[in-house]
C-alpha cells in the first residue's frame, strides 16, 4: 500500500521547506498521500490584515460519525545555521538509524506515521466505521492566527462536527510511550510600567525614583505561590520575564521603569481570575510600598499581551484510555497522564471536542540536528494504528 511506510512519508514531508509562513510544498505533498486513501482534501488559505496568508488542510475520510479528528502542523522553525548542522536541514538523510532534518519530531514525523496508520488499516480492515479526518495547519510555529483557530471556524461552519481529536505534537520526554498530554496550563503575559518624577540622583527629595516602587510590585507576584497545585496539574507559576528602565545616565533618576511577566496556571484559574490576583497583588503592594515613605502609593499601569492561552483538562476516559491502552499494548510502557510543557493548538481544539496529545520523543525538537530514530517511527505507526482501533471500537460501543 502507498503512505503505508511512516519513513518514505517524512522524508517527503521533511524535503519540503516549510519555514512559517511558508507551505514550501508540504500541504501538497500531504495532499499527495492522502488523495489514494479516498480522503476529500481542502486547502483553506486564512487571511488576516498585515500578516502573510497562510494555506492550511482539511481532509476528511468517510460521511459518518463517530468522527476521529487528528490534527497538527507542518510548518516548521527556522532551521538556524546550517554549517551546524551534520546533514542538511532539508534533505531527510539517513544515518546509523536515524532520520535528520527539521520537522522530523516536531512535528512532520507524527503526520508520517498517521497517514502510514491509516493506510495500514485500511489495508487490514478496509475504510474506517465512521469518519477520520486531518486538520492541519502551516501557522503553528508562527504567530497561530492563520492557523488551527481559523480552520476549526471554517470546518465548523461547512458542518464538520467531531468526536474527538488526537494532536500529534511531539510529548515523550525521553523514550517513547513515556507521556501523553491531556490538557495544557492556560498562560498570561502582561507588562508593569511604575511611573515616578525624573530628578538629580544628587537630589532624591526633588524626584521620585520608580525603581523603588518596581522591585515591591515584581516581588508581589512572585511570591507567595499562587496555589500548590492539582491532582492533574503542578503549581501556577509566574516568571519576572525582563526588568527594563532604559537609563543610560548614572546621574539621573529616571522618570518610569517596567518589568514584563508571564504566568502559567493550573485549573484552579481562568484567564480572567488570575489577571484579577496579579491586580489586586500589585494593588495591595502599591499602597504597602510608596517610593519613598512621605510619598503617595506607588503609581503603575498594566497592559496584557492579547489572546491568553486558557488552561484546559480532558475528562474523557474513553478517548484517555484507548490512546494510554495503545501505548501500553505496543510499548509495554504505561505512559504518565500530564498537563505540563507550553501551550498547543489543542488550546483552540478543546472547544470542540475532547483533545489529547501523543507523539514522538521531543529531545531534538527546535534544535540543530533535529532527528528521529526510524525505530519510533515505526513504534509510533502501531501506536497510532491500534489507538484508531481501539477509539472506533469504544465509539460504536458507546
Ligand atoms: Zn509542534
């Protein structure tokens, strides 16, 4: 059967150059391989003003439900200096055992091996009992407005409805069947600007030093912990990201300073009532720290960087327990159910159906010599194989 071998699909995929925003011919290559398995592919290009268009795929094998969605991106990071790299970033070459170029775990490789899982069920038990489908996006790595976010809109107002989704995002720190995601802590950046009076450093009764209201208010949000965590997810944390003033002069004492914040949560918040806590914090630490102690409340504005992330948990133990089961039966490893690591596109997924993730080891990922082993491709294939048996085998139970 064609697009049967995981390792023939990533070299395709991997030779095309697909550097966000660029396609560079790797949606037409999927394309390619999923046309003979009898998928009808759509190309959606996602425009938006002031950013590149952004082509992306949706395919679709069969009318019916139950509906199994697998989604994931092939566009890829830059691949950094080449000279570093000890074969070609784009050229998919073999050596002892493994397979070289950028996207090979994240995440060209987990496409490869579900279209070569697809095929191979196919080939064994014909077309699926339902639908399966592919939602691919070229803007993942990106700015992720042109990507998974629009073709979920889009798919959804065709009447494209799903039963569950599995991203293919690289998740095993270390060997395969180590970790599956079931949700993602949500994440919040924002930026603190303390304004005081510029002045002579000579003359301090004559200014009002910002500095001195910044360190308290930073201070503020790092400690205490926002919580000590939940049975699925560890404790919010918030990193101080940059303090920045922007004096070149010894002598002078500036007129405003500003610190930068990004925070990750757990499910004891939302978006809204952790930028709540971080307000009412630099509140509470304005008025206990003046700039200097005959002085008013420390003056400061907030601004949020746009479109937080929200934490999400999936709670369904059929999806959960197929794609665990899977693992276990062709690895013997029980992975470890997590919500840890950044944020995904299943941010966006979770509000359509039941989301997890599972894909290759992500040791490599981003880095100069990205490279899978051809054994997890491999791995991976059955992996996904006997997950598509088993979620169709419990949906048509259910
Ligand atoms: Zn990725």
């Amino acid at each position: 059967m064609p697009v049967a071998d995981p390792i023939a699909n990533l070299q395709t995929l991997i030779r095309c150059p697909s550097v966000t925003p660029a396609e560079g011919g790797a949606l037409a290559a999927l394309e390619a391989m999923l046309l003979p398995l009898g998928f009808k592919v759509e190309r959606m290009v996602a425009t938006e003003p002031g950013m590149p268009d952004i082509e992306n795929l949706y395919a679709r094998l069969g009318t019916d439900g139950p509906h199994l969605m697998f989604a994931g991106h092939t566009d890829v990071v830059p691949p950094g200096d080449e000279t570093s790299w000890s074969q070609p970033p784009f050229a998919a070459e073999i050596v002892g055992g493994e397979l070289f170029g950028r996207g090979a775990v994240d995440m060209k490789g987990g496409i490869a091996c579900f279209v070569a899982a697809v095929a191979r069920n196919i080939e064994q038990h014909g077309a699926p009992k339902g639908s399966i489908s592919f939602l691919i996006t070229g803007d993942e790595e990106g700015p992720a407005v042109n990507g998974t976010e629009k073709l979920l809109k889009w798919a959804t107002e065709k009447g494209e409805t799903w039963d569950a989704c599995l991203v293919g995002e690289p998740t095993n720190p270390d060997v395969l069947g180590d970790m599956i995601k079931i949700g993602r802590r949500g994440s919040v950046s924002g930026k603190v600007t303390v304004f005081g009076v510029q002045g002579h450093a000579a003359y301090p009764h004559l200014a009002d030093n910002p500095v001195r209201g910044l360190l308290p208010l930073a201070s503020s949000l790092m400690d205490p912990p926002f919580d000590g965590g939940t049975p699925e997810f560890p404790a919010s944390n918030l990193e101080v990201t940059s303090i920045d003033v922007g004096n070149p002069a010894t002598n002078v004492i500036p007129a405003k300073a500003s610190f930068a914040f990004n925070i990750r949560f757990n499910d004891t918040w939302t978006a809204d009532t952790v930028k709540a806590e971080i307000v009412r914090r630099l509140n509470e630490a304005a008025v206990k720290s003046p700039l200097r102690p005959d002085r008013d409340p420390a003056r400061y504005e907030i601004t949020w960087a746009e479109r937080p992330s929200h934490v999400f948990l999936t709670r369904n133990n059929a999806l959960i327990a197929s794609l665990s089961g899977a693992v276990e039966s062709v690895t013997g490893k029980v992975p470890k159910l997590s919500t840890t690591g950044g944020t995904s596109d299943a941010r966006f997924i979770k509000d359509y159906c039941p989301v997890v993730e599972f894909g290759l080891v992500g040791q490599t990922m981003h880095m100069i010599d990205e490279r899978v082993a051809l054994a997890d491709l491999e791995t991976l294939t059955q992996i996904y194989g006997t997950f598509i048996s088993r979620w169709f085998d419990n949906a048509l139970l259910s």
